[in-house]
C-alpha cells in the first residue's frame, strides 16, 4: 500500500518561475511599464512568427482575448455562439458579455472536443460564430467544424486557452479559424501569472482589434509613427498587456522548450507505468492521435463511471497526491440554468464530466514524484 511520506504532497501544478524572470522584471521596471511597449511587441511578433499569424495582441487574460475577437467580428445581441459546455467559465461569459447568446454543443468521446453533428444540429438562423475548445491541448475534427462554418456562413474562434504550441495536422491552433484565443495564465504551460493572446490572420479584423484593445483610440498606429496624434475613433475597452508582465512571458517562451521536453516526459512515463492497469481495470488515457501534435497540458483517465472516479480521487488525496476533476457542465451550473440552458441533453459531456480525473503534471516534477503518483493511482482501481 502507497503511504504518502510525512507532510509530503505532489502538486498539481507548480509554474516553472526563476530568476530568469525575475532578471527579466527587473529589466522592464527600469524602462516603460504600461502597455503596447517594447517588450510587449517583442512578445507579439515572436508568437506571430511560430504561430504563423498575421498579428498577435496580447491581452491581460484568455476571457479578454475571447471578448476582443467577438467584439471584432461584430458578434453581440441577438446572435448565437455554439460552445462546448464542457469547457471553463470563460467560453461562454465571453459570449454573454458581448450581448449574444451561448448554445452548449456536446463533445466527441476521443478528444472531448466538439461534436460536429451536434453543433450541425443547434445552429440556427441567429447562429453567427462556432468557438471550438482544443482540450488538453488537442484539437476536434477541425476540418469538418471549418466545412461547417463555410457551409453555414459562420465565424470560428478558436479557444486556445491550453493549446498554446499544439497543432492540427501541421498547423497551429488558434490560427485555422478567424481568431484564436490563448491563455498565459499560471495553471498553463507557459505563464505571465495573468495574461493572454489574440491571434489573426485577417489583417481588417487585426486592425479592428488594435483599436477596441487600445480603448477605441488609434494609440497604437500612433505609438508606430503612422500617425501624428490618436484619437477616439470607435467604441472599445482596456485590454493591453503590462510591459512587465510580458517580460515575465518572454522569460517564459525562452525557457518553453525546456519546460515542453519535460511535460512530454512526464506524460511517457505516465503512460508506460499506467498502461497495461489501465487496460486491465477499464480506465481510458488520453488518446494518442497521429494528426494532432499536443503540447502535454493535462494527463487525465476517464473512470468507467462516477463512483470509482470518485473513489480514487479521494484515495489519492489521502496519499498527498493532488489530482483533480475539471469542469462542471456549464449547462448543469446555476447560471447556465439561469440563461435557460438547463434542458440541453449533453450526454458525452455529463459523462465525461462525472468520470474524468487529472493527474499533477508540470515540469517541475521529478521521476520519483511520478512514480509515487503512479504506484498511487495503479492502487485505486478502476471497476468497482
């Protein structure tokens, strides 16, 4: 039987945070702090490069970043989004805080992603924007949801949140639909402590979202001496990263190849030591797909139902293991009962929801604490 050691405790998550970054906070005090600076930009062009995007606007969180591609592409009352209600708040407040209505779709069984012939099912005449979750960093059949939104004459942003480096069939998320939204908050791979990232590969809807981001002021064509003063020139909100917390994320993006490499060998060990219990005693891991290349943000199992999911998630907290469920369906939550979506029959979901458990994973792990985390769960069970 796995004891836990006295006082000892595997984290979830433990951002990756030395005195690289405090070297680069310490630069970026000493010179503009606010937003759009040279960090920043620094920053925005270095993810448009690797994401092979037109422009990249970092914003203060993934939600915001969400909201500034809605309000660009002029989606709000009246109009419908399809979402995932397996997915962060974030998804549908984004949604509701431009005016418009969220429309929770089911997920696919393999990649918790959505289901196509669902979303197919619930657009309707004000549907105006299909917003994809890629969970854990992999994506659904992207190009079945695109054929879609061609189809139907819909826009598509992607939630990037977890998906940051991750790639459909060589092409990065956050870059196959209209917009991409990504997250640098501290549970992700890569981190500012708060922050985000817009990515576009239409520049008429990158400059419409300069200027919402920038308070509906032309500031940042200012800033680039295209202009001699700005104004106000349409209506917009304050979504600009601060200088220093960029320079904590550009610390962060020169250490992401370290941080990748140890992720990805976390998650091969998991696998090997998991495996063969795994099959044995009906736990699912996650699905290894040759088109889809992952950036190893969750290792979960899918229980073969709620009970002993339950069961072992309490087993492993008792032996200082901090594993945990995720989300709670948006459509079974107060307020997506409140917005009427409480009748949304979401079978995948549910289950998916009442089975998942994750394990710690961040790259400050050790092999011994992996191995303990795996003669923990490997002493759970699976069918009850």
């Amino acid at each position: 039987m796995t004891a836990p050691r006295e006082g000892r405790t595997v984290p979830y998550h433990v951002p990756w945070l030395d005195e690289r970054e405090l070297e680069a906070v310490r630069a970026a005090l000493g010179g503009r702090v606010a937003g759009d600076g040279p960090i920043g930009r620094r920053v925005e062009q270095r993810l448009a490069d690797s994401l092979q995007a037109h422009r990249v606007l970092l914003t203060t969180s993934c939600t915001h970043a969400m909201e500034l591609a809605l309000l660009a592409l002029g989606i709000g009352p009246g109009q419908e989004v399809v979402c995932p209600s397996f997915t962060f708040v974030s998804t549908a407040n984004a949604v509701l805080r431009v005016g418009a209505r969220p429309v929770f779709a089911d997920i696919e069984d393999e990649t918790l992603g959505l289901d196509v012939e669902d979303v197919a099912r619930r657009i309707t005449s004000r549907t105006a924007a299909i917003m994809p979750v890629h969970y854990a960093s992999v994506a659904p059949d992207m190009d079945r949801l695109l054929e879609l939104a061609r189809d139907r004459d819909l826009r598509v942003v992607e939630d990037a949140a977890q998906a940051l480096g991750s790639r459909w069939r060589g092409r990065a998320l956050g870059t196959l639909g209209d917009a991409g939204c990504f997250s640098f908050h501290e549970s992700k791979n890569v981190t500012c402590g708060e922050g985000g990232a817009l990515a576009l590969v239409d520049p008429d809807l990158a400059h419409r979202a300069e200027i919402i981001r920038e308070k509906g002021t032309n500031r940042a064509a200012f800033l680039r001496g295209e202009v001699d003063k700005y104004t106000w020139v349409a209506e917009g909100s304050s979504y600009v990263l601060s200088d220093v917390l960029a320079a904590i994320l550009e610390a962060q993006l020169d250490k992401a190849p370290e941080i990748d490499a140890r992720r990805a060998a976390v998650v091969a060990r998991y696998r090997s030591g998991l495996a063969d219990w795994a099959d044995r005693v009906g736990v699912r891991l996650p699905p290894e797909l040759p088109d889809r290349q992952t950036n190893h943000h969750i290792f979960h199992l899918l229980y073969p139902d709620g009970a002993s999911r339950d069961a072992a998630l309490g087993a492993l907290r008792e032996r200082g293991v901090m594993a945990s469920f995720h989300y709670i369906p948006l459509h079974s939550a107060p307020q997506g009962q409140a917005i009427g979506a409480g009748e949304v029959s979401l079978p995948v979901t549910d289950r998916v929801a009442a089975t998942l458990l994750r394990l710690p994973l961040h790259a400050r792990l050790s092999d011994t604490d992996v191995d303990y985390v795996i003669e923990a769960v490997r002493e759970t069970g699976g069918r009850r």
